[in-house]
C-alpha cells in the first residue's frame, strides 16, 4: 500500500519537485532542459543524423547522444546540450518557461 500513497501523494511534478526540496528556479532549470534536450532530438531525426553520427560530430559517444534523448536531466550537463546544437545548427534562446514560446 505504500507505494499507491507515494503516487497520491506527488500529484504534480511541482509536487515530487517540492518534496525533493527543489527551488522553483531547480524545477524550471529541469524543464529547460528537458525540453531542449527534446528538441535536439527531434533535431536530430529530422536531419537524419544517426546518434553514432552526431555523437562524433561532438567528440564523444553514441551512449551519451542516448542518455541525453532518453531525458535524463541530471546526466547531461548544459555544455554538452550546447555542444549538440551547435553541431546540429540549433539556435538556443534562455527565458522564462511563461514566455517560452
């Protein structure tokens, strides 16, 4: 039964975010990359670029191309998703989550 209260419990990824005690800029840093990190993807497939391809483009390995499509934030460090831009001619545009467009 604990598992279903832990899911009651976090109804919103605000929620999880607060109970992990991260800051509202924490969790809006988080989406950021998130979203780039989708959009570079999407980038990427459009272009089609093998993750092989572009990972060598950046000078490193397929498996970290993986990790940063796969969404996980804390793998992929903001160097590394500008990197990935860069190579895909991605411009990149920082402003609030409320007039991202």
């Amino acid at each position: 039964m604990k598992a279903q209260d832990d899911v009651e419990r976090f109804k919103s990824a605000r929620d999880f975010g607060r109970a992990l005690g991260l800051s509202e800029l924490d969790m809006q840093m988080i989406r950021q990359k998130k979203r780039l990190m989708e959009k570079l993807r999407e980038a990427r497939i459009r272009k089609g670029i093998s993750q092989a391809a572009l990972a060598k483009r950046v000078a490193s390995k397929q498996p970290a191309i993986a990790r940063m499509e796969s969404g996980q934030v804390g793998e992929v460090s903001m160097d590394f998703l500008l990197r990935v831009a860069l190579a895909l001619g991605v411009s990149v545009t920082i402003r609030p989550l409320n007039e991202a467009a």
